[in-house]
C-alpha cells in the first residue's frame, strides 16, 4: 500500500485543494479531494486486471463547487430532506435554508460538499479529513465536528468511517453520493449491470420525496430488490409504473434488513466481470439510478453524463427524521459520537 499527495487545483478564492490517492499491490486506487471530501477517482481491476475508473466525476474543484448534482462528494450535516427545513428539538423550533421544492436537502446550498476540508491523519492505506460546521450553519443549531477516514486495502475494499460530535443539540445525517459505473465512467449507461438490496419496504413518500411515516412492502412488486434485478429491467418500466416514473428510476430509501455492519447490497457488471458489496451499520440506504443526469451534464475528460449513466447508494439514517418520532434517531447531543461505517467492497463476479 502506499499513499501520494498532489495538487488538484486552485479555487477562485485562490485555495489550494490537495488530492490524495492510496494504491494497493495490485495498482487499483482511490483519489480523494478534500474539496468536499470527494471520491475523485476510483480505479478497480475487470476479470482480466484491466483497470477503470468506476465513479463519476469532474477534472477540477471548482467543477464541484458549481455544478450541480452532488457527484462524488460527502453530504452533511443532514442528507436526503427536510420538510420545508423546520424541525423541532428540545422544544425548540429550527428554520433551515430550504434549497429543493420547498425543503432542505444535503446540507443546504452551501453545505458540506462545497467545504474545504483540512487532512488531519494519513497512512499508507488512510486518508482522515475534518470539517468543523459553525453553530447556525444553513440553520442548524450547535458546532458539529465532523471526521472521516478513507481506507482502501489490499482486498479492494474502501471503507468509510464517519465520526461527529457537537457542543449543543442538533441533528446529524451524513452519507456519502458517489455515482458508481461498474463498467466505467466514460461508458454512459448502466447496460446489463444488476442492483441487488436486501430489504423488505421503502418509504413512502409525498410529490416532494418528502416521507409520509408509512413504510410500502416491496414483495411481488418491481421495487424488490431481494435478488439481483437489471437496472435495463427497471428503467424500461419508467410510464408505466408510477412509482418508478416519479422519480425517473430508482429513488427511494430502502428500510435494510438487520443491524449492525452487515451486506446491505450489491451490484454487479457481467460484462466486466465487477461485482461490488456494500456493508453498512446504518438503517437505510438511498437507492438512486440517475434519473435527473442528462447530456448537459459533463464530467471527467469532457465525458458526456446522460440519464442512468450510474447509480448511487447512499447509506444513511432516514430523511425527514427529525419530524418523524418513530424513525431511528437522528439526534445527537454533547458527549454523544456519531459513529458509522460503510465499505464498498469490490471482487469479480
């Protein structure tokens, strides 16, 4: 293993943003920005060792900073919605800035995609950076710490390990929205590729993709994802089933089997031969297929990134929470750590 440093580029405001890749034994990597905490670049071997870079991107920082869609970057201090921003906590009541239909998503416009995050540890297989969010940011109450580490190992898997803590009450929510092409970035379509989540219901939620409470079963509908369905197979039924029309695919918060770190999905490229495992500790995971991606869309290389272009699967704890006694608390108070992992684990199927 072993870890470099370069330089990605310079903002407008004439900041120097690091670039940070860790490579195995076996020359796959992993390019971390400490613009928002970004996935650059992520090149995993095929069944004949061929390298490719299998997470949509952009060629500098800036690009993230304006260009929409939140591709590759660390989402906070709370990911998915908010109803119209408002939560109550300690009877309490918070405005947030809403960004999206009425609602607050990711964090807000300026939330922690678009921050420079500073690198505190690195090792030959880690990279940890740190994000300090100031009490009444985009609204939310208190100041969040915010640490996470990259690992990439030998075996090709890549774990991320989120840590927060803050010095009053507040909400917190973080995931991770890398958009993943098992068969590469530049190929434009998710073609054959499989998407597999073990879970038995999906929240339901409103025309804003706000949640209502109520949990939808999935069984003997063409939302179970129990065993292996093409994304080809879910997409062609996009005007016909209103659900998948909605959101122009799959956009949905899957209820996950289980708890504590365990597989909650899979997708898998034949033709590649990439299969890729997802284990989390968290409740739920986004399930999101690239419904708004479109050809005016351009990422690394110039490359064109039209809809479905690729998938992300953002594990999390439940959106619109703060709202809903009965979802898994997102609260965290001082003394409490925020403490959660996900790993993208990567073979050939």
């Amino acid at each position: 293993m072993s870890i470099s440093r370069s330089v990605f580029g310079t903002l407008s405001t004439g900041e120097t943003v690091p670039l940070y890749t860790i490579t195995n034994s076996s020359g796959a990597f992993v390019k971390i920005s400490a613009l928002g905490c970004v996935i650059v670049s992520l090149g995993i071997p095929d069944r004949s060792g061929k390298l490719s870079d299998v997470v949509l991107g952009y060629d500098t920082p800036e690009e993230y900073r304006r260009k929409p869609k939140f591709i590759g970057v660390t989402v906070g201090r709370f990911a998915n919605r908010i109803a119209k921003g408002r939560f109550s906590l300690d009877n309490q009541d918070f405005q947030l800035e809403c960004n999206n239909n009425g609602n607050a998503l990711h964090g807000g416009s300026n939330g922690f995609d678009k921050q420079l995050w500073n690198v505190v540890e690195t090792s030959d297989d880690r990279v940890s950076l740190e994000h300090i969010s100031p009490d009444g940011t985009a609204g939310y109450p208190g100041t969040l710490r915010v640490r996470l580490s990259y690992i990439f190992d030998e075996s090709n898997a890549l774990h991320l390990h989120y840590e927060a803590q803050c010095d009053r009450p507040t909400v917190c929510n973080l995931t991770h929205h890398c958009y993943f092409n098992l068969a590469g970035h530049q190929t434009g379509n998710l073609a054959h590729q499989t998407i597999q989540v073990l879970s038995d219901g999906i929240l339901e939620v409103d025309d804003t993709l706000i949640p209502t409470g109520r949990i939808l079963l999935v069984a003997g509908t063409p939302l179970d994802l129990n065993e292996p369905v093409p994304f080809a197979q879910l997409h062609g039924l996009i005007g016909t089933n209103p659900l998948l029309t909605t959101g122009k695919g799959l956009d949905f918060n899957y209820v996950l089997h289980g708890s504590g770190l365990r597989k909650i999905a899979q997708a898998c490229d034949p033709d590649s031969g990439r299969v890729m495992d997802v284990l989390s500790d968290l409740p739920g995971v986004q399930v999101y297929s690239g419904g708004n991606l479109n050809d005016e869309v351009f990422g690394k290389g110039g490359t064109a990134y039209p809809q479905h272009a690729a998938f992300c699967l953002e594990t999390q704890l439940f959106p619109d929470a703060p709202n809903h006694p009965e979802f898994p608390s997102t609260v965290l108070r001082p003394g409490e750590r925020y403490d959660h992992t996900t790993i993208y684990r990567f073979t050939i199927g």
